[in-house]
C-alpha cells in the first residue's frame, strides 16, 4: 500500500524542504488541497524538488473552472514532475459554486462525467495533433490552433481521479477516470457495502476492471504514544467527525449504520448560534461511531489496523489527523503499509 500524505506548508518557500523531508520520510505522494490557496501552485516547487514522490491535488474543485483551464494547468504540471502528476478533481457542493466561485451549478454527476471527458478530449488534441471537437450537454470545445497547444507530452496525460460520495458521483468515476478518491467520511462497511459496487458497476459499463483502478483515500485516524495523546486525537477526530456528519448530502453513510438522526441533530447544532456548538457536536459522536469512522490503534499497531480494515480495497492511504502530531507519530505505520 502505498502511504501518502498532504501538504501543509502555506508559504511557497517552505514547499521545497517539506517535500524533501516527506520523501525522505517514505511517503509515496504528496497532495494538495483546495482550501484557503489554490490547489496547483503548491506542487510545483514540491515537484522539482522532489524525485520520486507522485504529486497531485485532493482535491482541486472542478466546477471552478472549466475543463481547458485545468486541462492547462494539469499537462503543464505533469511536464514539469515528469510524469509524476495526479490529477484530482471534486464537484464541491452547490452554495460554494454558485456563491463563492459564482459558476453554473446543475446535474453534478452528468456534468463531472462530461468534464472529465472533455480534458481528455482536449489532451488527445494536442498528443495527436488531430482536431479539436468535443461538443456535449454542458462543455463544448471546437477551436485549438497550432499557437495555443502545447504540443505532445512526452510523459503522456496524467492521471485523473475523482473524490466522490453519492452513489452517481461513484459511477462516474469507474466510468471515465483513473481513481476513485472516497470522502474521509466513509466507514468500512460503507466502502465494502456502497462504495465498491457502485463504482464496479462504473467500470463495467467502461469495460474495464479493478486490476487496472487506483483508491486513494484520507481516512481518520485516531493515534498517541500515551492516554493524553490517545485522548487528544480522538477528540480532533470527533469534532471532525461531526462537521462532516452535520452536511445533508453526507447523510446516507449515517443512515446505512442506522445513525441518521445524529445527522439531523448534527445539522441543527451547526445551525445554532452557540459559541460551543463545534464541541458540542463533537460530544454526539460516541465510542460507535468514532471507531466506524477512524482506525484507533497505538503507533505501532496503526498499520497492521488499517491494512486489516482496507486492505485489499485501498491502494493509496493517506492519514487524516486533525489534532496536534508530529511526523514521527506515523513512522511506524509507514513502515508497516510500505510493506504490505
């Protein structure tokens, strides 16, 4: 299994050392995120100093922008790591697309499908030099003149994966893309019961198989050297826990444990104008639903857990941990997954 992990450097200039340092550390990859900056930038410095590590983006939003700017974006990325970028793309959900990045939101699914296919449309252009012709139901791209294409990459397109949780959003991504990204908020049973079929049905409609699909997915983890640490963690992993479980759309891997009420008291609570209403949602989730939720093991017994939990289905892990840690923490889990 491969063990990845995400930036959390803000300042271009701390890029380069934290992507040397994680190389070192053993990780396979390193993602960047669409959160307070923008997804792209950060691995380009983290690229040319790094040698072996994948870099890519976890994700970077797609309705955002539309498919020849990321198509851009990703084939120059992939040219400067030398065939070392993923692509990661996700739909975000309807208010932030209408009223943060004020762009068209409809039919989420169709439109990623169409997205996705759009790039590559626009790739095979410029490989092939053939032209350009893509016309569908929300993106057409009829016009690529020799000025304005890059020309063939010799490291050929990268690849796509898709963060998903709803069972279209699923489908879509066997069908068109390379991996499937599963939310953090995704237990186990959801993945073997939900996940892993619906996106088989996808790739059969493709005529393609596992064999030849990645997973890649950020899951809780609930870790410490002593009960103090233990403690702490958990507690991150609670109030995280929560934030997501309060989102309606998120509500069907409540529902399928039989906890969708926590999810409607959760939604309520982040409503309320209570100053601690983020803790005290993070005390509705129980010993249960933590332990669905996260991998809770000591250091070093964390690998071996995780492998038990996802092993077989998960190729690419990456450790979510929203409390304070330092890198040492993983150190042996690393070892454990790096192996398997």
């Amino acid at each position: 299994m491969q063990v990845d992990a995400m930036l959390r450097s803000t300042g271009l200039a701390d890029l380069a050392a934290e992507g040397r340092e994680r190389e070192a550390a053993g990780y396979s990859g390193l993602w960047s995120a669409e959160t307070g900056h923008d997804p792209f930038l950060p691995l380009l410095p983290v690229a040319e100093h790094t040698e072996r590590v994948v870099v890519g983006t976890a994700i970077a939003v797609a309705f955002a922008r539309n498919p020849m700017n990321v198509a851009y974006l990703a084939n120059d990325l992939q040219l400067h790591s030398e065939g070392r970028f993923l692509l990661g793309l996700g739909s975000q959900v309807k208010p932030h697309i209408e009223r943060r990045f004020a762009m068209p939101w409809s039919h989420p699914a169709p439109r990623m499908r169409e997205y996705i296919q759009a790039v590559r449309a626009i790739w095979e252009s410029w490989q092939t030099g053939e032209r350009l012709n893509f016309r569908g139901d929300f993106y057409s791209h009829t016009l690529m003149t020799p000025f304005f294409s890059p020309g063939e990459n010799p490291f050929g397109p990268p690849k796509v994966y898709l963060a998903a949780v709803g069972d279209h959003m699923t489908r879509t991504a066997g069908e068109v893309c390379d991996g499937l990204m599963p939310h953090a908020f995704t237990t186990e049973r959801y993945m073997r019961e939900r996940t892993m079929p619906l996106l088989q049905e996808g790739l059969t409609v493709a005529g393609r198989s596992l064999d030849d699909f990645s997973i890649s997915f950020g899951g809780f983890v609930v870790t410490g050297r002593d009960e103090e640490e233990m403690a702490r963690a958990a507690r991150g992993v609670r109030e995280q826990i929560a934030f997501y479980g309060s989102t309606p759309s998120y509500r069907t891997v409540l529902e399928l444990h039989g906890w969708g009420e926590l999810g409607v008291e959760l939604n309520a609570l982040s409503r309320s104008t209570d100053d601690d209403r983020w803790q005290r949602m993070g005390d509705l989730v129980d010993d249960e639903v933590l332990r669905a939720f996260a991998v809770v093991a000591e250091p070093d017994e964390l690998g071996a857990a995780i492998l038990d939990r996802f092993g077989g289905m998960v190729d690419r892990f990456t450790f979510y941990a929203p409390y304070r840690h330092d890198d040492e923490l993983f150190a042996p889990a690393i070892e454990t997954l790096r192996a398997a």
